[in-house]
C-alpha cells in the first residue's frame, strides 16, 4: 500500500472505504486507520481512459520529493500519483528538470521509467497558456518538444 498515494485502477475504487479510509470530523479529510494519517481526495493519474480516483496523504509532497517518489519508490500508486500531481500543478518545474537531466551528465538510461511514466516521450505542451504571449506559447511548445525528441532518442 502506498505511503503517499492511493490510486484507482480502471475505476474499480470509488468511495473512501474502497481505499480502506475512514471519514474524520473534517468532511475533505479522511483516515487510515491502520496509523491515523490523514488522506484528502484528488483525481489522479490517466493511464489512457480518464483521471484515476484517488487520495493523496496529507501533508502533500513538494516537486522534489514527487521528483525522487517517482525515481525511487517501489509503489506504483506512489509514482503515478506523483506524476498526475507533477502534470497538473509543476509542468514549468517539470520542464527545467528536465533540462537539469540532459545537462548533467547523467545516464540518461537512469530516467528511462521517469520519463515514461510521465509520458515525455509525446510532444505536448504541457505549460501553462493562459495569459501568455503566442510567441511564448510557441517557445514553451518547442522546448517540451526537443525534451520529447531527446526521449525518444534514449
């Protein structure tokens, strides 16, 4: 079971008892009771058909530590959920990371399940575009799509 995350599969969780969670006085917050932590609902990773259901504990983990979950947890409802947290609120972290890879010196090799569990391998862009320049846009775009070439290249 995960330390972090509790994530669906093909939808086959759906209530806070599937996950083996407890409501607590706080209607968004619910407990494991096997160590009293405290777990708030999120939709989480896609692996293909929608948003998986599922939690995250409380307090959230911070980009480098979704980072590292992702490299070196054994869990997979800890490296998805960190990922679906890492696409939806730190692509622009995301993005420098992974220029902080390439940049390194690293073996790339090392990164292979990090890159494809946060499906890098596919030209989007992923940063925000909201109140930005086209131009910017555009710049954002081609750096997620070197990123994907590199990937891909591995």
């Amino acid at each position: 079971m995960g330390n972090y995350f509790l994530l669906s599969m093909r939808f086959n969780k759906r209530t806070p008892e599937d996950f083996g969670l407890v409501s607590s006085e706080n209607s968004d917050i619910f407990i494991r009771q096997n160590d009293n932590s405290q777990w708030k609902s999120r939709p989480l990773y896609d692996y293909g058909w929608g948003k998986e259901n599922g939690y995250f504990k409380i307090p959230m983990p911070n980009f480098a530590e979704l980072v590292n979950i992702i490299l070196e947890s054994k869990s997979d409802d800890d490296k998805y959920g960190s990922a679906a947290v890492i696409l939806d609120d730190y692509c622009e972290e995301l993005l420098d990371k992974c220029f902080e890879i390439f940049e390194s010196g690293d073996n790339l090799k090392n990164y292979s399940e990090f890159f494809k569990i946060l499906q890098l391998q596919t030209p989007v862009n992923r940063s925000s575009t909201m109140g930005k320049e086209y131009s910017c846009v555009s710049e954002d775009y081609e750096r997620w799509k070197m990123i994907a070439n590199r990937i891909s290249n591995i």
